[in-house]
C-alpha cells in the first residue's frame, strides 16, 4: 500500500502539503491539488482512516443530508460529491429526509452528534438557523440553496445559479422570438409574498429560483401577470398533468397563450414535453420548454432538453474545499461565513430550437 510521503515525492510536495491538497483545502494551488491526485491514483493510494483519526482526532467520516434521489439534481450531487470525498481521503454517509421536517431535524441531530467531521445538507422543511441549532454551534456546516438568512458561525452556503441560470434561459427564449412565456413550478401567491417571507422553513429553492424567473421577466418586458406562474411539484408527474391540461385547454378554446414554458428544473419540464405531446401539441413548433439542472435524462429525451446545466463536479469541489477548511480550522470563529455560487453553462437543445438551427455532429 503507498503511503502519504510516497505520494508526497512523487508529485514533488511535503508531506504536509500533498494532505492538504488530498482534503481539498484551498490553502493550496489548483495546480498542486491536481497534481497531488494525480500521483495518488498513480499509486492506488488510499487513506488509513482509523490511523489518522488516531493521529488527528478527525475521522475524515462526512455526512450528506438530502431529501430524496428520486430529484436527479440530488443524485448528481452525491454522486460527484463521493468522487471528491473518496479523491481527498474522505468517506461520505448519505441519508434521506423524504422532505419529512422532523426527520431532517433529527438526521441533523444525529449529523452532530455522531463521528462525522462535518455535514452537508440539502434543507428543504427546516430553516439554516434550525439546522446550525441541531448540529451544535461548532460543527463544520455546509448548506446548500437555503436564503434564510443564517449566515452566521461556523457555516459555508452553496447555491445552484438559479439568478443567473433563469436569465440565461428568459435571454435565449426572447432572442428565438419566444416571448409568451410561462413560468412553471411556482405559484403567483408565493412570487408575490416573497418579500414577506417570515416562515421557520426558511426561503429555499423553490421560492429563489421562482423570483428570478419573476425579474427575467421583467427584465425583458415580458408579460408577467398572475396569469404566467404555474403552480406544479417539481416532479416529472406533475409536469405531465401541466402539459396534459394546457393541450387540453389550447384544444378546446384554440388559442395558444403561451409559446414557451419555461420549467423551474428538469423533472417538471419532461413531465411537461410528454404532456404536451400526448394532448397533440408539438415541442418546440408549438410551445418550446426549458428546464434546469442538466440531468442526464434531458439528453436523451425526445426531443433533447434545454436546460441550465449545473457544474457538478466544479460543485462538489467547492463542497469539499469548505467543509475541508472548516474541519482544519482551529476553531469555529476563525473562518468567517463564506458563500459560493455554482457554475453552469446553458445546453441549447431540441426542445427550444427548430432542426434547421441544431447543430448535428458527424458521427465518428
């Protein structure tokens, strides 16, 4: 079994520094951690846990906290989230809340008081000051999409681009002529409310990526009445229904009020395509649709669907470099509350552009 030193001369570092680059810490270069792994999976190194928590007090154990995997955001989260966990050294323990308020309470109780160095966590009942109250005040804590507006002690927050991912999207249905758009997946109560948000269930995604949405649309001098918001759960089922309704609608008093449905991610945009297809309208020659997130399912449906692409492996990096630093950190007020907004980029498919506009690749 290679050790850390072999590692350590093999990439051309010390010791100290090839273990702070396999943990993830951004105290040093980008170019030093990749080199530093590259020797590790070089010589199939592979940490002692049960000799550095010996050694360190730490475990290198960390806790994930999601509601669901049924989500392919979630999935995709774990799943690069363990790649980078197992790169630095780390084990990840992954736990479901079901979107139960008590059991995510609960798996956050237990998150603090069990071996785990710290916790990540995907807060979709409870509030970020709810959660840093369950795991104690000095537990490493990285939350991810909550606006609650805890940010205070020892905790990092991590958001998907949800500002920048709807104007994208708004920006590139306007310039295919697209401008009738409907937002789907938030109500028009909830975008009007936004700014009275007082709840213990905090202000989380649902809500975020709804209001930007909300000001893209104003932005462009869009119409953005009562009448554009679509209430639906993000699931592909409810996108189905939204689809299967408005076809149905558009049928019986044969007018089309919207040319683009613009979904708040990729479940309820699918569910909106067959939807659509099976009430006998045609995507995108009758109604084009977005999604968001980039899960995998979107390439190989029919058609294709555009979709803001989350960066997810430059996510669980950003993960691991902020809850790695917080467990190396003497103590909990030493690193002051950071946030980190995830990359994308806008994967322009069938679902929003005509044939003559896709560009095909040559088979090779």
């Amino acid at each position: 079994m290679a050790t850390l030193k072999q590692v350590a001369l093999q990439a051309g570092v010390s010791p100290s520094t090839a273990s702070a680059a396999l943990r993830g810490l951004d105290i040093v270069t980008p170019q030093t951690t990749k080199r530093v792994i590259q020797a590790a999976d070089k010589l199939h190194y592979t940490t002692n846990i049960p000799a550095r928590a010996l050694q360190t007090g730490k475990t290198g154990i960390l806790s994930l906290v999601v509601p669901s995997f049924d989500n392919g955001f979630y999935s995709l989260l774990a799943q690069n989230l363990s790649r980078a966990a197992m790169k630095s050294g780390s084990s990840l323990i992954i736990q479901l809340t079901d979107y139960d308020m008590r059991r995510e309470f609960n798996l956050s109780k237990q998150a603090g008081l069990s071996l785990s160095d710290g916790m990540i966590i995907c807060n979709t009942q409870n509030s970020a000051q709810k959660i840093r109250q369950a795991v104690g005040s000095k537990f490493p804590l990285v939350v991810i999409d909550d606006l609650s507006g805890a940010e205070e002690g020892n905790c990092d927050f991590l958001y998907t681009p949800s500002r920048a991912g709807m104007f994208a999207v708004v920006h590139h249905l306007v310039e295919h002529h697209l401008r009738n758009i409907a937002i789907v997946g938030i109500s028009a109560d909830v975008i009007h409310n936004i700014d009275n948000h007082t709840s213990d269930q905090g202000f989380h995604l649902q809500a975020s990526r709804g209001m930007y949405a909300a000001r893209a649309l104003e932005h462009y001098h869009l119409r953005h009445d009562d009448s554009v918001y679509i209430h639906a759960p993000w699931t592909i089922e409810a996108g189905i229904r939204v689809g299967w309704e408005y076809a149905r609608s558009v049928r019986v008093n044969h007018r089309k009020p919207f040319n683009a449905f613009a979904c708040l991610n990729d479940e309820l945009a699918l569910g909106v395509m067959r939807g659509l297809q099976s009430g006998g309208l045609k995507v995108p020659s009758d109604v084009a649709v977005t999604g968001f997130d980039g899960i995998t399912e979107g390439s190989h449906s029919t058609p294709t669907l555009t979709t803001v692409a989350v960066d997810y492996a430059g996510l669980a990096q950003s993960i691991m470099q902020l809850i790695s630093s917080r467990i190396a950190a003497p103590s909990a007020s030493t690193i002051l509350p950071r946030t980190v907004i995830v990359g994308f980029h806008l994967e322009e498919r069938e679902s929003t552009l005509t044939s003559e506009k896709i560009q095909v690749q040559p088979a090779s």
